[in-house]
C-alpha cells in the first residue's frame, strides 16, 4: 500500500498539470478553466485521502477506475475509459486485423462453441470445425468464461500459441488444439453473388449483384471494391441491373471507409457526411474525392435496427442524394463522433467529440440512445429535411428506409428451438453421422423426421411462450389451492402439445431453412450459409424486385 500512497499524494499537482498543459491547445474561457483547475484539485485531494486514510485499505488502481467510470456515466454512451492492456477491439476497429487464431465465437443456449473458423487461418487449418463446444481455453474452463474472456484469450501477438480444448459430436474424447496466433485480416466482405436466378430478365435488364458487408475497417473500401468489381466482370453479358449493399448487422467502424466506399456509387465531389463538435476542429465535411466506381447502376442499401454509425452515414448519403433506395428497418441511430485519446500507462480514452449530420443536414443520432439530460435536449429535434430531388426525410432518430420491409417473425415453435439451440446442435449431430454436404444440399422430409427424433431421444425440452405462460398459470392454481383447475389445466396442457406438434409441418419449410443453414455451416463454410438464407430472405427478395422492375425503383424514389 505505501507505494500507493506515494502515487497518491502528488495525484492532484499531476492533475492540475495536465490541465494546464492541455489548455495551451484549447482556448478555456477564464471562469472555466477556473472551474476545471478548482474541481481537479478538489478531487486530487479526495482521491488521496481515500488512498490513505480509508478504514479498509483500497487498491489504488480500482478507485481510480470506480471514479473514472462514475464520471463517465454521466455521459453518453460511447465514451470510455480503455485501461492498459484492454485496446485489442479496438485496433481491430480501426486496423481490421489482429493477432488471433481465426475463430468466430458465440453462445448457444448454455455453452459457447466455434460458429465459424476463417478459411485458411491457423484454428481453420489445424482442423477446429464450426460447432465444436468450446471447454477450455489456455487450461481455464469454459464454464467460468464469457464470450469476451474466450475472445480475449484467442488474440495475442503473432507468433504465441494457445491452446484450445473443444468436445465435438461423434467424438469420444475431447480434442485439444495447439493454435499458433497469426496476423489475421478478416474480410470484412462476408459475401458477394447474385441474387435470384441469374437468367432472370427483367426490364432493367441484368443480373442483381449482392454484396454483403459486416464492418468498416481500413480494409473494408478496397475489399468492397474488389467485390463490386467482380460482379461487374462476371455479369457481363447480360449486365449488372443493380446492386445491394446490405448493411444489417453491420455495428459501423471507421469514418473514412464509410466515406470511400459511398464513394463508389456519388458523383465526385458530393457531400458524403459532416460532423459538427464544440471546437471548430471538430467541424468538417467529408466528400467523395475520387470518380464513382458504379455512377449509374441502381442500388439498393439494406439496412437494420443493428445497423450504425458507419453503416448509417452511407445510407444517409445514399438516400440524402436520391442515388438509391434504403429498404429495410430503421437504423440504430448512433451519430455520435469518438476519437481515441492516448493517456499515460498505455490506458486509452474513447471521447465523443462530434455529432454526424447527413448531406441534408439530419442528425443520425437518436434520442433513446443518450444518457445525459443535456444531450437528450440537443437531439430533440424532430425536424424534416429534403433530399436533392425534394424527398422529405426526417432527422433525431437513425436513418428511416425508404420502403420499409419487416423481416417475417418467427413462429413461437422456432423461438422454441431456437431458445434451446436445438438446430445448431442437431447441425453437429447430422455432422458427425453423415458425409459433408455441398452447396446444393436441402433437407428433405426425412430430415425433418430425423430432427423430430432427435429431440425425442435426446430429451430436449423446448416450450413455446405459451406452454411456458400456462406452466406458470398451473403453478400459480396449485399454489392457491384452486385444485378444482386441474382438469381444465391438463387438457390445455394436451391442446399446446398437440399444437406444437402440429407446427411440424404447419411451418415444415421454415424448418428445413434453419436446419439447411445449420448443417451447410458445418462443411460448406459461412459463404455457403449465406447463400442458402438468402433463398428465403424477405427483405434481399424485395430488394432485388425494386432493382428487376425499373418502374418500381423508380416510383420508390419519388
């Protein structure tokens, strides 16, 4: 602890340092700078009588952090302190690659398992497969692992090792993996095809391309025009009719892809995005710098409640310049500007220092997305903008598509399943028992049979919200002595088994889709899942019958 102390006791001259060394780069008004000094000094000196004179000694890594994140929680969501050492995600941010072995991570009901190895990579080569559930990591079990601390555990410098146990269906014993971290550049184009029959004819004439994008990285412009160019190569002939850059999911990342890869489709020169802050630093306005790759090819932009920041400023533009069309959802609405701050020690700050506003002038940034009552004020402003040809669109809440398409909700049998991770397992099982299927692979009704025994016999218990509503009903009869209720009970009780077995083959084909997605994950890799869930994909369906029919697109931009 005395060395604590001795770190503690000069902690508000330091303080008051840095104030004033920053101050050289910031003109503070007299009273603030005041304000600032003063309020550093008082809390310098309570953070050193807490250090030293608490009843209970107090690590003085730990108070700093509790304050520090106190602080910040008045704030709004995206500025953080990063301590040292804990900068991995975002160098994958900003760089798009990392050390690491190569393994998508996630949890299925209680267990984390590999949802996906990343073609050629070490976990991928040394033979880790997608669905093997995941037991120990470097030694330390899974069970007392969350998904970050196994992500965490997997990145490294390039050239470490570490070890990865994993049980694997059909297997006896568990299998252990020696993996040798690598530079790993994800392609942060998860997929590029067309969309429907390639035959298709149309009267806007060609093929619809499709490429799908999962995060803005330094990578991500020259990865999505090597993607856009491979369409245009491939459709030639018959054309590229148009294109979908679909957007769900993709959380954002850097500025300046989001600004190149627009880019590709707006004239050169158009206004991409701008940001607004409190110092004039902080105010710029990106434009496209370079001749558009695809000026006049339709497009569509697909978009979803996870899609944000990034993803959002290329929709804006889009939509704010009539260039395409956004279908889908609306956006998450995250328009907020962060910098990355170095502070002493290794440790980082994540600032917001601006707020992004479209071509148009609408804020992205939606108000249930702030914390602090003073930013909520600032978004408040549900005001209507106009697009280039005269569209209203409206601002303070994400980005609004311009012909919404809900995805079709599940049935309560499917959460069922889904709650239970009943496909991704019976995937592993249909894996281990069968030889490794193509592309071309569908379920049958066999298969569908086969799923039906398996979670007989393995005894899998997956209730509807119903069943689960009316289980609780019966608790609560029971417990208030309403026995007369049990008849009534048990024949509802019959009536919600008879209907869950009849949603067997009421939704057969939806069934079929999860499990053929599922088992193409084992052999044919993510690519091939992609594909086959774009089959029964509502919203890329719609898109590519907006891009087919010139009429509709059309009339959807006016």
């Amino acid at each position: 602890m005395k060395n604590g102390l001795r770190r503690a006791r000069p902690f508000a001259v330091a303080l008051v340092a840095l104030v004033v060394g920053a101050a050289g780069g910031f003109l503070w008004p007299d009273d603030d700078f005041f304000a600032l000094r003063k309020n550093f000094e008082i809390f310098g000196a309570a953070y050193e009588e807490l250090a030293t004179g608490y009843v209970e000694e107090i690590p003085p890594k730990e108070l700093m952090r509790a304050g520090m994140d106190a602080m910040l929680a008045d704030l709004d969501p995206y500025t953080a302190y990063i301590g040292e050492g804990k900068s991995a995600d975002l160098s994958i941010i900003q760089r798009g690659s990392y050390g690491g072995v190569g393994l998508r991570v996630g949890r299925r009901g209680e267990r984390l398992v590999v949802t996906a190895p990343a073609r050629g990579a070490s976990a991928y080569r040394q033979g880790v497969r997608a669905g093997d559930l995941i037991k120990k990591v470097d030694g330390q079990p899974a069970e007392a692992l969350s998904k970050k601390d196994v992500q965490n555990l997997l990145r490294g410098e390039p050239g470490t090792r570490v070890t990865l146990t994993v049980e694997r269906a059909g297997e006896v014993e568990p299998l252990t993996f020696t993996l040798s971290r690598e530079q790993v550049d994800p392609d942060a184009v998860a997929y590029r095809g067309f969309l429907g029959r390639d035959s298709a004819k149309a009267p806007s004439a060609g093929r619809v391309g499709y490429v799908k994008l999962e995060r803005f990285t330094r990578e991500s412009p020259a990865q999505t025009r090597k993607a856009l160019q491979a369409l245009r190569e491939q459709a030639e002939g018959a054309g590229l009719g148009g294109v979908v850059l679909d957007l769900r999911g993709n959380p954002g990342g850097l500025l300046g892809a989001a600004v190149e890869i627009s880019g590709f489709f707006l004239e050169k020169g158009a206004e991409v995005v701008s940001t607004r802050g409190r110092t004039e630093k902080a105010d710029n306005t990106y434009r496209n710098p370079s001749a558009p790759l695809l000026p006049e090819v339709p497009l569509v932009v697909l978009v979803d409640e996870i899609s944000a920041s990034a993803s959002e400023i290329v929709a804006g533009a889009v939509q704010d310049h009539d260039r395409g069309l956004v279908v889908g959802e609306t956006t998450f609405g995250k328009g907020l500007v962060q910098v990355v701050r170095e502070l002493p020690y290794g440790a980082k700050l994540k600032m917001t220092t601006a707020q992004y506003f479209t071509p148009s002038g609408r804020s992205i940034q939606s108000v249930s997305h702030t914390r602090s009552d003073s930013l909520t004020r600032a978004y408040q402003q549900d005001e209507t903008f106009s697009t280039d040809d005269g569209r209203d669109v409206e601002s303070s809440n994400g980005i609004a598509p311009d012909v919404r398409v809900a995805p079709p909700a599940p049935s309560p049998l499917e959460e069922a399943l889904e709650r239970r991770a009943a496909f991704f397992f019976f995937a592993n099982e249909y894996a281990a028992t069968h030889p490794a299927v193509d592309a071309s692979f569908s379920p049958t009704d066999q298969t569908l049979a086969a799923f039906r025994d398996w979670l007989e016999t393995e005894g899998i218990d997956y209730q509807t919200d119903v069943q689960r509503r009316a289980s609780s009903l019966a608790g609560a009869l029971r417990t208030g002595g309403y026995d007369a209720a049990n008849d009534e009970m048990d024949a509802l009780r019959a009536a919600l088994r008879q209907e869950k077995q009849n949603g067997f083959e009421e939704h057969a084909e939806a069934l079929k889709e999860e499990l053929r997605a599922e088992i193409l994950a084992r052999s044919a890799g993510e690519k091939a899942q992609i594909r086959a869930s774009l089959r029964h994909d509502t919203q890329a369906r719609r898109a590519a019958t907006l891009l087919r029919k010139e009429g509709a697109y059309r009339d959807a931009l006016d």
